[in-house]
C-alpha cells in the first residue's frame, strides 16, 4: 500500500519528466549555423553582379532557411589551398599534357598556396607541402605508372584520405581539389548512386570543407573495360564534385585534347566565389545536410555545394 508521502513522490517524478520534455524539444529544434563557399559566374560577355545577401535565397534539408551574410572572395586576403591530386594508375599518355598543368600551377593567383599528390594504394600521397613557390611546388610533377594494376585501388578512398589529412590547419582558407582521373571505382565497377565508398568521400570532402574538381582522363589499360563502366565512373565523379560545389570536366568517353579550357573554367571560378552564411535547425552537433542555393534575378549562375555541413550555434568553424 502506498502511504501519502510515496504518492507526493510519485506525482513530483511524473512532473519532473514533463517538464524535461520542453527542454529536449528545444535541444533538438536549436538553431545552427552553417557557410558554404559558392561560385557565381556572369552571364557570356556581361561583367560580374553585384550580390548583397538579399539577392539569394536557401533551403537546408528542404526548408527555407536565412541568409546570414555573404563575403565575396577576391584580393590577396582570400587565401586558397589547392591539391592537384593525379590518379597513380593513369596512362603514361597523360604526359602529354604535362605542360598544361605546368602552366596551370604557374598561373594561379598570388594568393594560392599549391601542391602536388597522386592516388597510390587507396592514399593520396603529397609530393610537398602547400606552397605559393611554383618552381618548388612542380618539381614533384612527373608521368604516372603507366596504368599498373592497384596503383590508386579505388580513387574516392584517396579523396577522403586527402579530406582527413588535409596539408593545412589554416580554417580560413578555400579548400580547393582537382582530380585527375576517370572515377572508375575498382571495387565495384557498375554505376551505383549509393556506392558506399563514394559516399564515404562526399561525406569526408564536405566536413573538411573541401571543393572538388574533376577532369576525366581514362586509364585505358588497366582493365578491359566496358562503355557502362566508363560512364559509370563519370556519373561518379559528377556525383563528388555537385555535393561539393565544384565541376566534372569531361569529353565523351575519350580523353580531351587539350586540358587547357578546363583550368581556365576553374581560374574563372576561383575568381567568382563567395562565403555564403546560413542558418539552420541543429541538435547541437556538426551535421551534414542537404543544401540548395538561388539567385535571384542576377542574370548570372551560381553553384552551390549539394551538402553542407552545419554546425551549433556555440561552436566556431567546420569539424575536422
């Protein structure tokens, strides 16, 4: 039998869970914060716009969301990081266009600090460290291994290799990649949009806050492939480089002529980007989440990320 000082407890316990349930809700319906760096470029012939915040409008996850801020990108203030990541099983062929990325890494704006890396055994392996001197930075380029089997295993294991070891701690920098490769992932080579490894490597790309870049070159040799399975790798890589913000440069299903139009599209962009700031619901823990960005009668594009990362309110920068 319950005397009358049990049932005072009881009735205080029941009142103490009903009065926790606010304070979950609220935990779990918080407002976090998330940025994302886009690329707006002008309409043919016609000189950039002039963007204010009031000019774009979000969705994270599908639900409208506010624009907190937009810092345009330009000036040596703006420092970017890049990565020329290679493909290691790539066809001696790709020295033909070994003078393009020569000139590629000897153009790029002051404010860009650069290395080299190539996809070996599932790891992107630097041949430096960041760094703004090109001589230095483009003693590491050399002709890859001639399309030896297992070289790079699958290349979307060596993208979230480089996501987590990024060369840098510098948080304020544009993370920049460019693949060369033909996205081939050797471990299952159908099409599968929800291959798991390369969805580890969005995953990865996008809390190291890196934009991904691709340029297709064919390993022809490796493996006696099929046209399903070179169109599944392009489908891939196009995959990578919308959930980052970047581009997926390619030419049929051979390889291109010249490399050059594609790093000059890519100069472009490094000219024309933003940090875009947002809100957005969070449980109080760095999260990805869907993202999708308008611009609102500019006459010009934008390419925004497809996967943002967001974070607390309370909490500075990405997570590593």
């Amino acid at each position: 039998m319950y005397s009358r000082t049990s049932k005072f407890a009881v009735l205080v316990a029941a009142g103490s869970l009903l009065a926790a349930v606010p304070s979950f809700a609220s935990t779990e319906n918080q407002q976090g914060q998330g940025q994302a760096i886009v690329t707006v470029l002008p309409a043919k012939n016609a000189p950039a716009p002039t963007l204010t915040q009031q000019d774009l409008s979000a969705k994270v996850n599908n639900k409208a969301t506010s624009v907190t801020a937009l810092q345009p990108l330009s000036g040596m203030q703006s420092r970017v990081e890049m990565v020329v990541l290679i493909d290691g099983a790539a066809r001696s062929s790709l020295g033909t266009q070994m003078g393009e990325i020569q000139h590629f890494v000897q153009t790029l704006p002051a404010n860009t600090a650069v290395t080299i890396a190539y996809m070996q055994n599932g790891r992107a392996v630097l041949t430096g460290p960041l760094s703004t001197d090109r001589a230095e930075v483009l003693r590491g380029l050399h002709i890859t291994g001639g399309g030896v089997p297992g070289v790079s295993a699958s290349p979307y294991f060596c993208l979230s290799d480089l996501a987590k070891n990024w060369p840098s701690r510098d948080h304020e920098a544009r993370r920049e990649v460019v693949m060369i490769t033909d996205g081939v992932d050797y471990y299952d080579m159908r099409y599968d949009a929800d291959d798991p490894y390369v969805q580890s490597a969005i995953n990865d790309s996008v809390r190291a806050q890196l934009m991904v870049y691709s340029i297709y070159w064919r390993n022809v040799g490796r493996v006696d492939r099929s046209f399903y399975q070179n169109n599944a790798g392009q489908n891939l890589l196009t995959e990578v480089t919308q959930a980052t913000g970047g581009q997926n440069y390619w030419e049929g299903m051979g390889n291109p002529v010249s490399f050059q139009p594609y790093f000059e599209d890519i100069q472009q962009r490094l000219n024309h980007q933003y940090e875009v700031s947002f809100m957005a619901p969070s449980n109080g823990k760095p999260q990805l989440a869907s993202f999708r960005l308008k611009l609102n009668d500019k006459g010009a594009k934008v390419d925004a990320p497809q996967e943002v990362l967001v974070v607390g309110s309370g909490m500075a920068g990405g997570e590593q």
